[in-house]
C-alpha cells in the first residue's frame, strides 16, 4: 500500500493561494469523502489550518497523479506545483509526526496545531474514511508529539509578544487570571493581540479604551468587553488587573503620579503595565513602585528571542525521536501485514546530520 501526503503551507504557498483552498471544519468530512471516492483512495485525512491544507492518504492500486489531489478541491488556480510539496512512504509519516509535533509550524513546537490535527483524525475517523494504516499511522503520532512534550522543551516559553504577555501576568497572578481584568487603552494591532492571548485564559472582564469611541466599542465587543471613554481610563485603571497601552501618542502621558494615585484606589493590589507603544506611552519611573510591574516592547521581544532560541537547542532531540518512532512504525507494519511499499522507505543516513546543521534556519 501506498501512504502519501500532498499539501500545501505558509512556507510554500502565500494566503491568497492557500485560502482557495481552504475547507470549513464543517466541511470536512464531505470535502475528504469527495476527494477519496474521485482519487479512488483507500484511505483518507484531510486537515485544512489558516497555515496548511494536506490530504495524507493511502491506496492498495495505482491511481492518478498524487500532484493533483489538491485540484479537487479546487479546480483552479492550476500552475500549483511551486507551491506544494508531496511525500511519500517514510517521508509522509515523518512529515505527519513534524507537523502534529509543531515543528513545520510558523511558531516552532506550537501546540495548537496538535489539537487541530487530531480534530480532522476523528473527523475522518468518525466518518469512517480511515483504515488500518492511517490509524496506525495517525495514533502513533500523537503518542511521538506526548513523548516530545515530555522529553524536550520545544514547546516552552511563549515566542509571540501576546504569548510573552500571557506568561508574565501568569507568573505575577500564580497562573490563574480567570479572576482578573484587562484593560487595552488604545486599540493597536498589538495591543489587541496581547489583549486576545490574556482574553483566552478566561480574564474576568475586560475595558477598551480608545481616542475612537466607535473602535473602543467594536474591539470590546469583539472580546465580549466594555468600552471606556478615552479620558476616563484612569478611572478604569483602578479595577484592572492587566494594562495593555498601545497607542500612536507622541510620548509620555502615564506618569508617575497618576499611577500612584491608582494604587491608592487599587489598595496597592498588584498591577501590570505592558507598554507595547513607540515611542513609549508609560514614564519608565513607573516600574519603581511597589506592586507595579511595568514591561515595554523591547522587554517582550527579549523574551521571546530567548524563547525562541530555546526551542531551537531543543529541535535536533526532537527530530532524533521522530526519525526513531517513524523507523519502528514502518517497520513494524512491513513485518505485520505488509502494509506499507517498501520503495522509498529507506533511512537517508545524512540526514540527521543535514537537519542538525540548519537548526539555526528555523
């Protein structure tokens, strides 16, 4: 039998190829069906991200041009070649355990992408679109992603600024912040995001303040918040637990004083400034007050370099067990049942050593 990927990725291919391409998780089950009886498929897992869409599947007879499985999910653009990328036998599997392992991801040792491929399995498990081979297969890779987790430290340390930001209030607040309140003044793109990545660990509340009444609204409603008047975030600051400040000011306009003043209100209940703004909104005296705790741009991005060159030190282990696991699972179903063709399942003795040496690429 034949085992295969085919697909496409944010290396490979830009959104507006992508995006074409995409399918609803609703969809899912449908759209892999479709693509398995018109491919003549044996078996099938389609899994479909904002960052990739992959057909993983297997078939017994020789069937059509891999290369254009895509095509059936979209009949145009066609020219795709420069963009996807198949595998075949051991590659595919490897390329499986690397993605649901977070290691083909934007972000390296991402966990999200592990959630989302184990949603499209039992999708096509449920619809009973997989068999023998791609259970085993697709089982066997969440067991390598536990391992990876458990041994290495890829997925450590946040390496987006909204993720650095998550990681100090959770510090600051013994990892529980379901009980405390956001407060975004200004509404920038990173301000939000840092916003979004504290909204998703279940903060209490959350204000929007802004110059722009009718952004101010459309954010707060957006995260499920209020909005605030810009000249009333004082005010708010003295119920927030968490202050993003993300706005085109020239310079300073939080000073010294005024959060003093706040922690008064606040009972000196700890607070955190996060001063995503350039130039820098919050006077840099600010961190010297006690219970204050004050980080600005630089401070993040800091974090997340050293983050990121963590995760980097720890890819060449996980590359190590993916090349093992994937070694005995073809093994082990070519003494079995024979179920996956010998060709082009040889182990490529230089690789590993190819991969130490581009760790730095990632």
């Amino acid at each position: 039998m034949k085992v295969f990927v085919v697909g496409m990725n944010h290396k490979t291919a830009p959104v507006e190829i992508r995006e074409r391409f995409a399918v609803n998780l609703a969809d899912l089950a449908a759209r892999a069906g479709h693509v398995k009886q018109s491919a003549g498929l044996d078996e099938i897992v389609l899994i479909s991200t904002c960052n990739r869409v992959e057909i993983y599947g297997a078939v017994t007879s020789e069937s059509g041009p891999t290369s254009l499985l895509l095509h059936t999910l979209c009949p145009e653009p066609r020219g795709l070649a420069p963009y996807t990328y198949i595998h075949e036998g051991f590659d595919a599997v490897r390329h499986l355990f690397r993605v649901a392992a977070g290691l083909d991801s934007m972000a390296l040792g991402e966990s999200e992408i592990t959630g989302q491929v184990k949603k499209a399995y039992e999708i096509a498990l449920h619809a009973k679109l997989t068999g023998a081979v791609m259970n085993r297969i697709f089982q066997k890779a969440f067991q390598v992603v536990k391992e990876i987790r458990t041994r290495t430290g890829i997925g450590r340390g946040a390496i987006s600024v909204g993720g650095v930001a998550v990681e100090l209030a959770e510090r600051i607040f013994l990892h529980d912040l379901s009980k405390q309140s956001i407060l975004i003044i200004g509404a920038g793109q990173m301000g939000e995001s840092c916003a979004r990545h504290l909204a998703k660990k279940g903060a209490r509340s959350i204000l929007v303040s802004n110059r722009s009444m009718d952004r101010a609204v459309e954010l707060a409603n957006e995260l499920g918040g209020r909005a605030v008047q810009f000249e009333d975030y004082l005010s708010a600051m003295a119920d927030a637990d968490i202050v993003v400040v993300s706005t085109g000011s020239p310079g300073t306009f939080l000073q010294r004083q005024q959060v003093e003043e706040v922690m008064v209100r606040r009972r000196n209940r700890p607070l955190i400034l996060i001063d995503i703004s350039v130039p820098r909104n919050i006077d840099a005296e600010v961190q010297h007050l006690h219970n204050v705790y004050l980080y600005n741009i630089d401070d993040l991005e800091a974090i997340v370099r050293e983050n990121a060159r963590n995760r980097e030190r720890e890819l060449v282990l996980c590359q190590q067990i993916i090349e093992t696991r994937t070694t005995e699972l073809i093994q082990k179903l070519n003494s079995e049942k024979g179920l996956i063709r010998e060709a082009g399942l040889q182990f490529q003795s230089g690789w590993l050593a190819h991969e130490a040496a581009v760790v730095s690429a990632y």
